[in-house]
C-alpha cells in the first residue's frame, strides 16, 4: 500500500489518521476534503471562545461612541444653571420655548422634550456620560 500525505493536518502525514472524519461529523466527504485540500486550520471551541474574548476586549478598548445627543449650548447652559436634582422639578421657561418652538411637528418635539430629559436625569446626563453628548 502507498501512503499519501495529508497536508499536515495529522502527526505522521498519512490519510485517515487525521481523524477529521471523526470530529467532522456534521460535514460531508467532499467538504472534508475540501478542508485537507486547503489546508484549514481547524480550531476546538474554547480555542475560539478564547481567541475571540480577546478580540472583544480589543475592541471594547479602542471603543469610541459616537455623540447621539446634540444639543444646543446655551440650552445645556440654562439646564446646568437650574441645577435639577429632584424627579420634580421646573424646566426653566427658556427650554420650554426652545421646545415648543416645534410644537406643530410632534416627532421633533417629542426629540427635543428627550433631549432635555436626558439631559437633566443624573443616569443619561453629561456628567455621566460625556462621550455621548455634544453641545452645538
């Protein structure tokens, strides 16, 4: 018999001693050859669960949000200066108006009246997340 060599996916280079078909199960001959033919690196799970929490943790340090809430600075001035620190309180006249001013077009409204919730609730405000927020 004449031994053939398995692309290097087995100890000592001869077919069937790779064992793919075993932990292949799932995969017909063809794709099996397929993965000897070119030469596939095969990985077990916590190989790759390890590979790709180290990707992930790349990316989480590189991380830049972009700013979503943008809202006008002398807006975010007068907010500051009111110093809301109960559930309820009184949203200075000068927000109000800078909110109304959209009072026929209820999605940008509704858009604005956030803003200004956002902006005053201490989870989603600026001192919380500065990286979010952007004054215009």
């Amino acid at each position: 018999m004449t031994e053939k060599t398995n692309n290097n996916l087995n100890n000592n280079n001869t077919i069937g001693n790779d064992k793919l078909e075993e932990y292949l199960v799932a995969y017909d001959e063809e794709s099996i050859q397929k993965i000897r033919d070119e030469k596939m690196q095969l990985v077990t799970a916590n190989e790759f669960f390890g590979l790709h929490q180290e990707k992930l943790a790349a990316e989480r340090k590189s991380f830049r949000p972009l700013p979503i809430y943008i809202i006008p600075s002398n807006i975010a001035k007068i907010l500051d200066e009111a110093e809301v620190t109960d559930v309820y309180f009184d949203i200075p006249k000068e927000v109000i108006n800078w909110v109304n001013e959209l009072k026929d077009d209820y999605i940008n409204w509704s858009g604005r009246m956030f803003l200004v919730l956002a902006y005053c609730n201490p989870l989603t405000s600026p001192k919380a997340f500065t990286n979010i927020w952007k004054f215009e």
